[in-house]
C-alpha cells in the first residue's frame, strides 16, 4: 500500500508539524510505504490555464517541473493526502498550487456525476483521499466550507473513499494522535464523503458604504485576455459611468514584485469596493489569487472597516453552481480580512460564450450577462449587495447542458488534432500502460 502525502504547511507551522508526525506514525504503523511531499520545497508553476496537458500533450503538464513528479505519485498511490492550515475555509496557497496541476491525471470529456457535469477518468484507478486541516481556533463556518470543498474534491478525484479532519491548535498530542488513527480506519473500511451543507452568508446593509473608489483584482493567468477580465471591466464600465474612479489590478503579474504587491495593498486600502473576478480551478480559487488574499489579509491585520468585496467567479462546466465552494471561501476571506460582504456573481460555461472577449463584441446571448453586470454595477455603485436577479441571469446555463457536453467533445478533439495530440487523448503517462 502507497500513500502520497501532500503537505501544504507554512514553514515554523508547529500545530502542522503535530499533525504530520502523528500521521506518519500511525502510516506507518499500518504497513503504509509513504512519500511525504513538502510543498514549499518544491518547484512548483502556476498553473497557466492553458489546458495544454489536455490539447498537446495528453496527460502530462507542459510545465516540466516537479508538479509531473507529484502527479505520477498520484496515479501510482493507493492513499492521497491533504495536509494544510485552513486558510479561509480551502486550502493553503502552497497546497493549492499543486492541486491546481492535478487536472493532468483526468480528461477532458464530460460525464455526469450525481447529476452534475464533471470530468472523465483518465486513470481506471484513483487513491482514496484523505484531507485534514488545521486552525489557531475553532471558526466552524470556515470548517464547514473545508469540508465542502474537499467532498467537491472527492468527485473530481474519483476517490473511493473519502474522509475530511479537522484539527486544533489546542489539542494534545494524544488527541491528534487518537483523530488521525479514526481517520485512517474510516479510510480502509470504505467511508464515503458525507452530504455538507455551505453556511449561510450576511446580509450587507443597504447604503453603509459610500462607493467613491474601486478596485478590480482579476486573477487569471490570461490577464487581460481571459473571461474573468470581459466580466469584471464590463461591470467597472458600468461604474466609471456612474462617476466612480476605478483601477484594476492583474494579480499574476504582482505576487513576485515588492514593489507591485506593494502598491496593490496600498490600493486595496484606498478603495471602497474591491470585486474579485477569478475562473474556477478545482473547485476553488487559483492557487496565486489564494496567496494573493493571504497576503492581503495578513496586511489588514485583524482591521475591520466598511468596505466592500465582492466576487465574479466563472467555470468551464455549464452548471454555475460548480462555484459555490469557491464563492464560500470569498465569503470566509472577507470576513476574516474584515471586509464587508457585497454578494457574488457565477458564471457557468463561460469560457464557451466568452473566451476572453469583450462583452461588447459578442452577439445577442450575452445579453443576460451584460444585464446581470448592470443590475450588480447599479447596486454595488450604491453601496448595496448584488441583487438575486442579477444572479440568477447570469446563471442560467445560455444553451442545454447536453448540448455544451457535445460541442465540448468536438472541441476537445478539434483542439488536440492542431497540436497532432487527437490520436493520444487517452494517454496515461504516468502509469506502465500507456494506451
């Protein structure tokens, strides 16, 4: 039996290291042959979004670092592990970024899991997956959003078995010792992820902001090119007309800049509204929009003001709903940064209609979407929240499911067969038998 550890901790993380060694004890105590990897020793890419471990090159990143390494240790493992402080009901920044790369060991076409749209398998076998989390102090909506997100996760990992824990910094040793050895038994007598309800978000109240200035953090690694950037600058459009002063901000391009993140956080403090546009990855927020709001929340430092965040999330599934977990970790990141909450937008299948133009060029089917930004231009500008009919327009799906999974098949396909890859889609580059 393998097990694959993969440690999302910070370093001098001394309740990640009670857990790890607890973990590993009991590991190995089962007769488990284990790879520990700690992440913030590796050289891990940003996940580029280009799909190309999908297109060019079936199954494999076209990053050669050591996300392949990771990845192959997946498809070989019996047991996958999660370990990581609970950072704004998900995972670590350091953690995410792997995860993000994760998307190689599956495929492109669609299939249908418990009702909803998800990716096939690319592997006839995956581990069972076990992921725990830990927190300075007991925060149980932040909890319940982790162990949405890794039941999300479970899906899309085709894990077998699945169990969520969570740990305090104030347990003994022998209590963490005792909730790994539960876990770990869960695990081998076949548990199943358990039905998790997201909690219920506040309300903002009307008017407690006045809207003077903006801010707009697109994070996508397609900047100015991607469906993120089309649907937050056509809502800062809206504002600007409203006479609101606005600034947008490409977060890829700050995170290794002193100097940027810098004025970024200087910005964000000047602004009275600060919206998040941010494409789906794995079922939550791209690993550098993760560390992004680290960084930012670190910077605010337990301050609480009437400023507002809100969110614009958008996902390549036809379901908008997809979003839902990663709208939740919004949510737990703005109260945490002491921000107020001003509501969100999701789009599904937004990569089909949009493709990172501007909203203006495309034809009469994104019309919903142009009035969903305007009704939340309109409320946010007046310091309200966005409204539920400017989320439901754009949810709702502008063609039949059945019919986005088929053209997705073509597509797929069409795409492969330019990069000569339509004949190596099913590639399983990581496992003896690469058919």
């Amino acid at each position: 039996m393998k097990a694959v550890v993969l440690d999302g901790s910070n370093e001098n993380d001394s309740t990640g290291d009670r857990v790890l060694a607890a973990l590993m004890a009991n590991l190995q105590l089962q007769g488990w042959e284990v790879d520990h990897i700690l992440l913030r020793t590796k050289k891990i890419g940003n996940c580029a979004g280009d799909f190309f471990c999908w297109i060019r090159n079936p199954g494999m990143c076209n990053t050669d670092d050591d996300n392949r390494k990771i990845a192959a240790s997946i498809a070989n493992s019996d047991l996958m592990v999660y370990l990581t402080p609970i950072t704004f009901g998900g995972y670590s920044s350091i953690l995410k970024k792997a995860v993000d790369h994760q998307i190689q060991n599956i495929s492109p076409f669609f299939t249908q899991v418990n009702g909803e749209t998800h990716h096939q398998k690319r592997y006839q076998k995956y581990p069972d997956f076990l992921a725990v989390g830990w927190s300075q102090e007991k925060d149980e909506k932040a909890e319940t959003v982790f162990r949405h997100l890794a039941r999300r996760n479970s899906f899309n990992y085709y894990a077998k078995s699945m169990v969520t824990g969570v740990v305090l910094a104030s347990q003994t040793d022998g209590e963490i010792q005792g909730a790994v050895q539960n876990w770990l038994n869960d695990i081998r007598k076949g548990e199943k992820p358990q039905v998790v309800q997201l909690p219920e978000t506040s309300v903002l109240a009307y008017g407690e902001t006045e809207i003077r200035r903006a801010l707009l953090l697109v994070g996508s690694p397609r900047t100015r090119k991607s469906t993120s950037n089309s649907l937050g600058s056509y809502l800062f459009q809206r504002l600007n007309a409203l006479d609101i002063q606005n600034e947008t901000i490409y977060l890829y391009t700050v995170l290794r800049s002193p100097e940027k993140m810098k004025a970024m956080l200087d910005t964000v403090d000047a602004s009275d509204l600060v919206l998040l546009a941010f494409p789906l990855y794995v079922d939550t927020l791209p690993g550098p929009v993760i560390e992004a709001l680290e960084r930012i929340e670190t910077h605010r430092n337990g301050r609480t003001t009437h400023q507002l965040f809100a969110a614009i999330a958008n996902c390549g599934f036809p379901e908008a709903r997809h979003t839902a977990t990663a709208l939740a970790n919004c949510v737990t990141f703005a109260r945490q940064a002491g921000f107020l909450w001003a509501g969100s937008l999701a789009l599904g299948g937004g990569e089909g209609m949009v493709h990172g133009n501007p909203l203006s060029e495309l034809d009469g089917r994104a019309m919903p979407l142009k009035q969903a930004l305007n009704l939340a231009a309109d409320a946010l500008a007046s310091g309200a929240a966005i409204p539920e009919a400017a989320q439901d327009l754009l949810a709702k799906p502008f063609i039949p499911v059945w019919l986005y999974q088929v053209l997705g098949l073509v597509g797929w396909r069409q795409q492969a067969k330019t990069h000569g890859a339509q004949r190596s889609l099913k590639n399983k580059p990581y496992t003896s038998t690469n058919i």
